[in-house]
C-alpha cells in the first residue's frame, strides 16, 4: 500500500472507493492484489475499507465501517439511516440487533433490500447532515426508525442515550413521529424515553419492567436513612415496596480496580438492607429470561 493510499484512508475514514484508489495510483490489476493481500476489503462493488482495521474492530464497528462504504457508493442522494445511523452517531446497540445495513433515499424513492442492504422510502433533505463524510438521518429520526424497524429495545436504548448526551429533546422524538412510515411502537417508544437511563443494560430493564406490568420505578432515586445522610443512589427503586433493582453490567468490577470496587458496592448494599431495602441485582443474563426478573423482584416485593 502506497504512502498515498495511507492518507486517503485516514482522511476518509477508513473508506475508499475504485475512483479515491485510481487517483492514489492502482488500476484494476492492483486494486485485486491490494484485496487479495488483505490490505483492503471489498465491502461492495466499487467500495473497500482499510484491511487491518476491518478484521480487528468489534462488530458495532465493522458495521460502521460497511455503512459508510456504501454510503460513498451510492452517493448523496442516500443518507445512512435506522440502527445504522444510531450507530453511526455513537448511540449504543445491541450487537445481535444488527443486520443489513439501513439507508435511506433523500428526496424520493423507493424501498429494496438484500442480504446484506435495506434501503428504505426516502426522507427530506432537512433531517440529514453530514457525520465522518457521508449523509446520516439526524437523531431524532434515527431513534424513530430504529423502533420502528428494529423493535422497542433497540428504539429505547437509542431513545434513552441520545437524551442522555443531549442529542435530542423529547419534543425532537415526539417531531420526528410527524414523518411517514413509522409503526405504533415508535411511539411508545417516545413516551418511554428517559434520558436518566444511564446504560443500555437501565434502558431495557424498564422496558422488561413494563412487560411485565410491574409499577413503575423511581430513576436514580438517592436513598437517605433516619439521619438523612445519604446512603446510596440506585438504579431503580420501587418506594412503595421498599425494593431495589440495581443493573449490574460486570465490566465495573474487572481488575484490581474492579475489586475494590466490588468491595465498596457491597459495603453499600449491605447498608441499603440494614435500613430496611431489599436489594435485586439484575444481570444480562437475566433481561434474556424476563420470568426471572419477574421471579426476583415478585420474591423481593413478597419479603416486603
């Protein structure tokens, strides 16, 4: 790979296409022996990201990687969209939520897709901007469409960041719900939102919570004892029954670092439960078996 190849990578984000590789000097022959030596791969025709970076990012990343290729290939009559653009914007996803990448017409157009391409009815112009060189659907429309196409728990964790960091407003989701096409989940999506989610792991445990018609919690609820001294804020707290949810993500308590950490939090814990809580600590694993959570917390709430 040449010094001018290298270049046109960093600046275009790890994406190239057969014309960027003409200008750096390679035809057809050696556009093939930069693919067959795996400095370059071929995402779609005409369109290659950066090799070494491809095989060792993670899959939310490599999905990047591909969107914006095609992106650049179909030019800026296309913006990307969905959970492609919550990504793209740095929202978080669930990886298995993945798919084909989502792009949406700008304009006018209509809908197709393939194995490994969605491209959706078009959107206007004024809910695009330009992010890392190719046009993506402005937030609050991604966090739309990703409910309305990817589902309530990849619209809810999109949703809940993108309040969280600002991105949008709860007027901006409730807008974005004025555009054509979105399925009523999209809403109740919106009417959920709240930005004092502060992990993917908060978001869909409320929205477990709500499936399971249980009250709903109190957010970031500071817990004081007789005194008034502050013992603790929590993930979630069910007042009423003196009950409360914490979610717990693991990646906290790895390393020396982590242990004293897991010290700390149960020093915490155990001075919730000397002041009358019940404490229910929530995992993964847990929001993939939503009876088990309704198990934990109906055992909590019995206690009570």
């Amino acid at each position: 790979m040449n010094e001018l190849l290298r270049l046109r990578l960093v600046a275009l984000y790890g994406v190239v296409l057969t014309s960027d590789l003409s200008d750096c000097g390679y035809g057809r022959h050696g556009v093939t022996a930069l693919v067959r030596a795996g400095d370059l791969v071929r995402v779609r025709a005409g369109a290659f990201v950066e090799g070494s970076r491809h095989r060792e990012c993670d899959t939310v990343t490599r999905h990047l990687f591909e969107a914006r290729a095609v992106a650049r290939s179909l030019g800026r009559s296309y913006a990307v969209s969905h959970l492609s653009a919550v990504a793209t914007l740095g929202l978080p996803v669930v990886t298995t939520d993945l798919g084909p990448v989502h792009v949406s017409q700008v304009g006018r157009g209509k809908s197709r897709r393939d194995r490994r391409l969605h491209v959706h009815a078009a959107v206007l112009a004024s809910d695009t901007a330009v992010r890392g060189g190719v046009l993506v659907v402005r937030p609050a429309l991604a966090v739309v469409q990703t409910a309305s196409c990817n589902g309530l728990r990849a619209g809810l964790i999109a949703a809940d960041a993108a309040l969280a960091r600002g991105l949008v407003t709860a007027g901006n989701l409730a807008g974005a719900l004025a555009s054509p096409g979105h399925a009523r989940q999209s809403a109740r999506v919106v009417e959920m939102a709240d930005g004092r989610s502060e992990s993917p792991g908060e978001s869909w445990s409320r929205l477990v919570f709500a499936g399971l018609a249980l009250p709903a919690p109190e957010l970031q609820a500071e817990i004081r004892d007789g005194r008034g001294d502050l013992v603790g804020r929590v993930d979630f707290l069910f007042r009423e029954q003196r009950v409360i949810v914490e979610f717990d993500g693991r990646v906290k308590y790895e390393g020396a670092d982590g242990r004293d950490a897991l010290f700390r939090e149960k020093r915490r814990e155990d001075a919730l439960r000397s002041i009358g809580y019940q404490v229910v600590r929530l995992t993964w694993r847990d929001l993939h078996d939503p009876a088990s959570v309704a198990r934990l917390i109906g055992d909590a709430f019995q206690r009570r």
